[in-house]
C-alpha cells in the first residue's frame, strides 16, 4: 500500500487549493467533506476521491471497502498522519477526506419539488448572506423544518466553503438549493407559482399575529443591513419577530430558523 508522506506531493497541494480557493472549487465543479459522519452520510456515487489517515486507514478500512472506495479503482489515497493534518481544516482531524461532484439543481429543479410537499411549501430566499456559520445552519434548519428550497442571491458567501460544508451536518446533501443573480426575477417566478412572500424585515407586522399561506417564502436580509429596500418592496407582506428587552435584530440563520419552523408549524 502506498502512502503519500510528503506535503509536496501533487494530490495534496489540490486539496489544500480546493480548500482555500472557491474559484477554484468552481472551476473543478468538486468540494470538499471532511469527519467521519460527514462520510457516512455522503452518496458515495458522487465521490471522486477519498484521502485517509494511517491511523484512520486502520479503523475505517472496513467501511470503505463496503462503499467500494478502494486504492484498486482509484478514488483512495492514503496519506501519513502528519500530511493530513495540513490537509485538515479542524483543529482535531478524524482523518477521513472526501471530494466530491458538486450538485446542480435549478429553479425548475425546486419549482418541481412543490408538488412532493402536498401540505405545502417553503422557500427560504437568502439576500446577501456572508457568514458560513450562518449559511450552514440554515441549510441544516432548511431540512428539520421540511423547506422545499432554498434560494441564494449570488453575492452571498460560497456554499462549498468548508466551513459552510461542516455546519450543514450532511444535510447539504439532502437540501435542494440554488444560485440565482436576477432575485427580483426569481421572487416574481416563485409569485407565478402560488408562492406568497413574506420579507423578514423590522417594520413588519407580529410574525405570530396571523395565519401564514401554506405556501410561502421568506426573503432573509444580509446579517447587518437587512434586506435592501428593493427586494423587501418585492414582498406581499413585511414581518417581524417579535423581541424583548433591548435586542434590535436576530441573526440571519436564527430568524430563518423561526420563520421556517412556524411555516412548519402551522402546516403540521
């Protein structure tokens, strides 16, 4: 068996690329999983190739050989501990490695969706969102909460990022999502299709002080400006979430979170 002992070796400066460089990420159409339940939960048949620790070698041998990633077909590598330590990106690496096909949904993709979800549908539209943590919790959120979709405003932070990938949970492989430049376009199509729109906005009215159309989508602002002026205009109707005390906003994966869950609540 080889192992690949050096930091210089081709394949594991690809990886460090792929981990730091979303253009590059693009340009590969590929992303990076890392953990050992990350693992579990990824289709295999989407997976390119799978790095492993020595150490790990030895404790995941026998799963890997059940998903059929061996060094025989080409997707395994094997690297020493001390290699996939600069390849990690956590501070304690569980030595599994994954890089996998990017996913392609479209808006015809979602569009088609709404008609499984015979109680309804939700739609979480996402303006400008800029941090992973965020964006990776509302698309672990999107799947506790049964969202049809998620649709994301281009100049929002790069789902494949690492750091977006871990926060999902696995659920980035469950969740249908989409990126769109044209959101104006986008919440006008979702209108042509029954969907009622709501934007998540401080001059709203009590998110809990009426009943919310079974299907609906939220419009969810940047995590310090808001929604712009121009998409909350494009919404049928502006609400709030309630707060105490002195807190003038919640952040953006909290308030989708809430929104979601009593769209999901009300449709239950």
């Amino acid at each position: 068996m080889e192992i690949i002992t050096a930091n210089s070796n081709p394949k594991i400066k690809n990886i460090n690329k792929l981990n730091k460089n979303a253009a590059f990420r693009k340009e590969e159409q590929v992303f990076i999983v890392e953990g050992s339940r990350m693992f579990r939960e990824l289709p295999v048949d989407r997976v390119k190739q799978v790095f492993v620790s020595e150490t790990a070698y030895r404790k995941y041998e026998a799963e890997l050989s059940v998903k059929g990633i061996t060094e025989q077909d080409g997707r395994l590598v094997v690297v020493s501990d001390s290699v996939f330590q600069s390849m990690s990106q956590t501070k304690t690496p569980q030595g599994l490695l994954a890089v996998v096909d990017r996913y392609h949904y479209t808006m015809d993709d979602l569009i088609s969706v709404m008609a499984k979800h015979e109680g309804g549908n939700t739609f979480l539209v996402l303006e400008s969102i800029q941090d992973p943590g965020n964006l990776g919790t509302i698309v672990r959120t999107a799947e506790a909460a049964d969202v049809t979709g998620i649709i994301i405003g281009g100049d929002s932070c790069d789902i494949y990022n690492p750091k977006v990938v871990r926060s999902t949970m696995g659920t980035i492989f469950r969740v249908p999502f989409v990126y769109v430049d044209d959101l104006m376009g986008t919440v006008d199509r979702l209108k042509e299709h029954g969907i009622v729109v709501y934007g998540a906005h401080l001059d709203g009215q009590n998110l809990y002080a009426g009943k919310l159309e079974k299907n609906n989508a939220f419009l969810i602002g940047n995590e310090g400006n808001g929604l712009t002026y121009e998409l909350s205009a494009k919404a049928d109707r502006l609400i709030r979430i309630p707060m105490a005390g002195q807190v003038e906003s919640l952040n953006a994966a909290i308030s989708a979170t809430l929104l979601a869950y009593e769209a999901y609540r009300q449709r239950k």
